[in-house]
C-alpha cells in the first residue's frame, strides 16, 4: 500500500513539474545555455560573423566575471546560411537537442519566419532577432521580443522629408524578392501615399544575385531621380555601380540593413552620397566616446579585426539579455524573464541605440531611427532621431 502510493505521489509530482521543468529548457546549477543562428557561409556573412563576435564577446566577458547569480552562459552557434530551410533545421536542433532557453540575434527575415514556429512550440523566446521586419514583434505575443526599428517604418518616417529635400519627382525602388524587400518596398509605398505620390518603377532582384543591369536600365529609362533600395551588402554595391556605369544619377536610399562600413569599403567612390536609415551608430576606432573606443581595441584584439555596428548589434543583444536575466533573479525561468523585461524600462547604450521598452502589447524595444550619409568613405548622421509609427500598428 505505502508503495503504490509513493507511487502515485511520484507520478502526480511529475505531472505537476512538467510545465515549470519545460519553461526551464536550457537552465541549470551552472550554466544558461542560449543560441543564435547566424549566417556564417552565405550571402551576408559578413553580417553573421560580426554579430557572433559582438554576442560571444560580450559573454565571454561576462562569464570571466562571474556569469549571471553564479550560471556560466552558454552561447550556441548555428550556420542558416541565410536560407529559410537551413534555418529551420538549425532551429530544431538547438530547441530540441541541444534544449537552449532562449534564441538570441538570429539573422534573417525570411530565416526567422521559418524558425519562429518551432521555437513557440517549445516555449523558447525570439529575443531580438536582427532583422527589422514587422513580423518580428507583430502581432505582438508573449515570445516575440525585438530591438529594430521597422523597415517599413523607417521609410515612412524618414522617406518624405528625403524626397521633399532633394525635389525628386520620379522615385523608383529596386529591392530583394523576398519576406526583407517587400518589407522595404511597402514601407516606401507608405510613405509616398503620405505625399499623393507612388513608385513609378519597381525592379527586383532573387536572393544571392550579383547581376544587375537589367535592373538599373529599367530604373534609369524610368528617369528615376529617388532609389528606395530594399538590398543588403554586394546589392548595394553592385546596383550603385551599375549606376555609375550606364549614367543614372539619382538619390539612393536604403534601411539599416545597407548601413555596414562595407558599402563605403567595397563600393569606394560609387557609394559616396548613398544615405541609408540607421538604429545603431557604427563604432569607428576614433570615436569621440572612450566608452567606444576602449570597447572596438578589446574587440580588435580579440578577433584581429575592426568592429563593425553588426558587431555592436551582437554586444548590444548580449547585454541586454544579461540585464533582464540577471534582474529576474536566480530562479531563472522564461516567466520571469518575461515579466522582468516587460517591467523595466532600460536607457541608450553607448552605441546611442535609443533604450528598450517591452510591453505585454508592444514587442519592439523602440522605434527610432535616423538618416546618415557615406561621405568621404565614412557614415555622418545627416538627419537626427525621428520616432516610428506605433509599434502595435
């Protein structure tokens, strides 16, 4: 009899730990283990690996001292490549066999949309994914939480007053086919209906491509004086080029996604003059805040290379994970976490990012952006913080 009902006691005790043991996925005595999927051998690469070594930075640091109430933090790193359907397998293994507690700065729009679904299933949080799609933080749940300011609204916001500035009459877009430049492309639609205006060509390009003059000869016989580019690294550069060769001299504009020292690096003089939406300031080596520079000469000395703003995306990801976590307390759980985050109000980071606020409504820590401007081979902020629309829209 005191058998079969320490049994049942047993198996009652189970059930009832089932949930709480679920929302714990990824904690223990020692050690937090959290994960991130970069693209590491794909088209944004570059992008990938920064963001890494900005986030493995930050925790490598932390953990020297002392990690989080005692936890080391693990980070996991997975290759998507920047396809959807590597991210997904990606996904899976890192919620289900390697069980993380979090997803921490995964790339991609189109490679979080695949991911998300099977993170929800086994209550794992998106935590500020770097990508500034809508779908990151809308419609706004409890395990979508995100740091980017919209594309879509980083062109409503800013597009008009660009537009008005330089008298463009003609504006045009070329952008990326897929869930990342349809976003670019309806958020300028947005902002010229603001105006009574719409595009008057439209041009696009597949993922991966590095071929555009089929593009660029449609903008230019268009007569385009304004550019709205929904592209990323090589895009941008191959489509500024492409400009410069068959004579098409218009205004180029692009999202934060376009705002890398490499468009200036790799483009030289064809990039001088393209503006692009920024969230984050590029953390030059010179800059005026010592906070910067002691942090980019740590960096350097660690990977061999100078920091980039993917780099301070990845730091400023890490950081704020810590912030929550360690604020939340020892007894770390995704509802704690959750309601910590949902409860603090955090500032601007060294890097002038403009703070975080995460509601139970609003997913999406802020919605400010600015315009800067490649000039003489390095990005100058042209336009100063301009708020969004609301993030529940």
């Amino acid at each position: 009899m005191t058998l079969r009902l320490s049994a049942c006691f047993a198996l009652a005790a189970g059930l009832v730990a089932g949930p709480a043991m679920a929302q714990t996925q990824g904690i223990t005595d020692t050690q937090i283990t959290i994960g991130t999927i970069q693209d590491l051998s794909g088209p944004i690469a570059a992008f990938g690996k920064q963001t890494r070594n900005g986030m493995q930075m930050f925790f490598d640091e932390l953990n020297a001292r002392g990690g989080i109430h005692g936890r080391q933090v693990r980070l996991l790193v997975e290759d998507n490549a920047y396809d959807p359907r590597k991210a997904l397998l990606a996904t899976q293994k890192l919620v289900n066999s390697d069980r993380i507690f979090m997803m921490l700065g995964h790339i991609g729009t189109a490679q979080n949309m695949a991911a998300m679904p099977v993170q929800f299933e086994r209550n794992v949080p998106n935590f500020m994914p770097v990508t500034a799609a809508r779908e990151m933080y809308l419609p706004p749940t409890r395990l979508k939480m995100a740091f980017a300011t919209a594309y879509y609204d980083q062109l409503l916001t800013m597009l008009p007053s660009i537009v008005q500035e330089k008298k463009a009459t003609r504006v045009c877009t070329v952008y990326q086919d897929d869930e990342f430049g349809l976003e670019v492309m309806r958020g300028g639609e947005a902002a010229l209906r603001t105006m009574n205006m719409a595009f008057v060509e439209r041009a696009t390009y597949k993922r991966g491509a590095t071929e555009f003059s089929s593009q660029v000869a449609r903008l230019k016989a268009a007569n385009c004086d304004l550019v709205v580019m929904g592209t990323i690294i090589r895009e941008t550069v191959g489509v500024l080029a492409e400009a410069r060769k068959i004579g098409l001299t218009a205004t180029f504009v692009g999202t934060s996604a376009a705002y890398t020292h490499l468009i200036p690096a790799l483009g030289g003089p064809v990039a001088e003059g393209f503006y692009a939406v920024t969230t984050t300031a590029h953390p030059y080596p010179d800059d005026p805040n010592p906070q910067i520079r002691d942090w980019a000469a740590r960096y350097k000395a660690k990977f061999g290379e100078d920091a980039t703003v993917f780099s301070a995306y990845g730091w400023i990801i890490g950081d704020l994970f810590a912030q929550v976590a360690e604020k939340a307390g020892r007894d770390l759980t995704v509802d704690s976490f959750l309601r910590t985050i949902e409860t603090t109000q955090f500032g601007a980071d060294m890097f002038d990012s403009q703070g975080c606020n995460i509601t139970p409504q609003n997913r999406l820590c802020n919605n400010a952006a600015r315009l800067s401007q490649v000039r003489n081979g390095r990005w100058v902020v042209t336009q100063g913080w301009v708020r969004g629309a609301t993030p529940t829209h």
